[in-house]
C-alpha cells in the first residue's frame, strides 16, 4: 500500500506539472472521474467541478456535439485525436482518446488527454492568411506587369520607329558625334522592347487558366528541338532523349519549358564545340524527375539559385545575348504545374537542370 501511495503521489506530481495540459479519466458512462493536469486553469474550470460529473454536465452542447462522438467511440474501442476550438474561451485545444480495458479486455472507460495548442493553431493560422496576402500580391503584381508592359509596347514602339527614321534618314550626313548618339538611343530602344517583350512574357507564363491535357514530352522535346536548330550557323547541335514519358500538363507552357530550357543551352555551348544536349526523365513518386543535360560553358554552383531570378545574367550581353528572363519563366511554369526546378554544374563541364512534376504522370 505505502508503494502504491507513493507511485500514486509521484503519477499525481508529474500530471499536475505538465504545461497546458489537462488529463481526464471516464467511465463507461462517460462520467469524468479524475481530472488532473498543469492546464487546467486554462480550462476554465477546477478539479472539484469536473470530477464525478457526467461529459454532458461539464461542457456545453455545442462543444459536447462535437467531442461526445469520440468519446463514444473510444468506449467502442476506437482511439481518437482531433482539434477542437473553444468559441467560449478562444483557445484550441488537441486532444486525444485512448480506452481502457479490464483485465478481460473489456473497455470500461477511457482516458482524454487535453492539450492546449493555441500558440500553434493561432501561428498556423497567421500562416494561412499570409500565404493567401502573398498569393494575392503575386496576382495584383503580375497584373501590373502584364498592363505596364502592354501599356508601355505602344509608345516605345513609336519611339523606336522615329529613332530608326532618323537612324536611316541622317545618319553620315551629320557629325560622327550625332551618329553614335543614334545609334546608342536605337540600341537603347531596342533593348528596353526586348525587356518589355520579355516582361509580357513572364507575366503570361504560367497562368492556369489552361485544362491540363496529356502531352507526350518526346514529342515535344522533338518539336522544340527542330525550332531551335532550324538555320543555326555553328557547329551542328545534337539533342536526343530516350523514353520520355505523357504527362500531365498544359502543352503551351510546356513547350515554353522546354523551348527556354534547350535554347538556354544551345546559347551557352562555346563555339568552338558541338552541342550535346540530353534529355530524360525518371520516374518520382506518382510523377517524373526531368533533366535536361548539357556540355556548354556550366556556371558556378554559388549561382544555382540566382540564375533562376528575373533579368539576372552571369554574362555581358555582348558575349551572350538575351534578357535573363528565360530561366525565370521556366521556374514559374514548373511551379505553376505544383513542382519545382534546380540546377547544377556538371562535373565533367556543362549544366544539368532538374525539374520535378509532381503527380504528372498522364
């Protein structure tokens, strides 16, 4: 007896000092018979008021309508865990049904184990609406890149016309000075239509707005591959694949995908070498792992995430033209599709980038 005492002391020592933590006993008529625990001041009540009174005289009905149910079924037999959210206090709490058996393994009750996880559920929740806000902001900013850049097409294209005009019109018959000062504005033109242009772009792609429809990616790959190669000068490009699975997707956005991510590698081959660009894919989970492989110039693994930015370039625009928009578009048409793109350097020279489709298998 004194043993029992004791482990009995030492049982009521520990619950007492649990943090935000309620523990009740019941019987098989769902009468509260111990109710012990550190929280129990959060829940809104003393010992003296829940010990030895029935479920449905301690709480209220609505709350009762809600957990009664499990605590019926844990009576069954059948453990329960849940979230239940207390209007009357504000608090959310999570809890837990294990029954009890006799010895012959009847239940005869159960034990609840009551845990207050309001922090957390407020924290979840602040993580929704912020998610919903950036949602929203990502919406109202490609908004505005689409009707800025549609709104600014128009101007700057009159602006470039006359630049040209006057290009073509007088250039030799004034000074040197007045030449070159054209010919930067035309250049200067022309470059902010191709920011512009490639700005539209990105703003288009990705929308869903498009069903989903299977797309058989070797077919693709080989469409895209005949575009880009189609009157290239330089050392003949080789793009080949093997096995490429039918997904899942929208075949424009994809075809974009594919079209930024081969002429991303075609651009950065050095002359001197003949483009090898492979392209497969590997079965993840319910959907595929894409690589698109490559022997051109690489990059620096410290760059793997930049590359992926809007307007960001690693190059001069001299030495290799473009706007550092393609990669950007890729990212968002991946992501678009619930997956996610990467990047990394070869070790035998080039780049190898990833991408994975979650789900996409058609």
């Amino acid at each position: 007896m004194e043993a029992l005492t004791l482990s009995e002391g030492r049982y009521r020592a520990l619950v007492e000092n649990l943090p935000d933590t309620v523990i009740t006993l019941f019987d098989g008529e769902l009468r509260l018979l111990v109710a012990e625990g550190g929280g129990l001041e959060d829940f809104g009540r003393p010992a003296s008021e829940i010990e030895g009174r029935l479920l449905a005289e301690v709480l209220d009905a609505d709350t009762l309508a809600l957990v009664g149910p499990h605590f019926e079924a844990g009576l069954r037999g059948d453990g329960r865990s849940f979230d239940l959210e207390d209007p009357s206090s504000g608090r959310t709490w999570w809890v837990q049904i294990a029954p009890m058996a006799d010895e012959g393994g009847r239940v005869i009750g159960g034990m609840a184990v009551w845990r207050d996880v309001s922090a957390r559920a407020a924290a979840k929740r602040d993580l929704a609406e912020h998610a919903r806000e950036l949602e929203r902001s990502n919406a109202e900013l490609e908004q505005f890149a689409y009707v800025a850049s549609h709104d600014l097409s128009e101007p700057l294209r009159m602006v470039t016309s006359y630049l040209q005009l006057l290009q073509r019109r007088y250039e030799g018959r004034l000074d040197e000075d007045a030449d070159e000062f054209i010919r930067f504005a035309v250049d200067g033109a022309t470059r902010m239509r191709s920011l512009i242009d490639a700005l539209l772009l990105y703003s288009r792609a990705g929308r869903g707005d498009t069903p989903v429809e299977p797309v058989d990616t070797a077919a693709l790959v080989d469409r895209v591959a005949d575009t880009l190669t189609a009157g290239r000068e330089g050392p003949v490009a080789r793009i080949h694949h093997d096995g490429l699975p039918a997904i899942a997707g929208d075949p424009a956005q994809l075809g974009q995908l594919f079209q930024n991510l081969l002429g991303n590698a075609l651009k950065f081959t050095s002359p001197e070498r003949e483009p090898e660009i492979e392209v497969s894919a590997e079965p993840a989970g319910p959907g595929w792992v894409f690589t698109v492989a490559d022997n051109g110039i690489g990059f620096d693994e410290a760059h793997a995430e930049r590359i992926f930015r809007m307007f960001q370039r690693l190059h001069g625009r001299d030495e290799y033209p473009g706007t550092g928009v393609g990669l950007a578009i890729a990212r968002k048409v991946v992501e678009r599709h619930g997956g996610r793109i990467w990047a990394e350097p070869r070790p035998d020279g080039g780049a190898r980038f990833r991408f994975e489709l979650p789900g996409a298998t058609a």
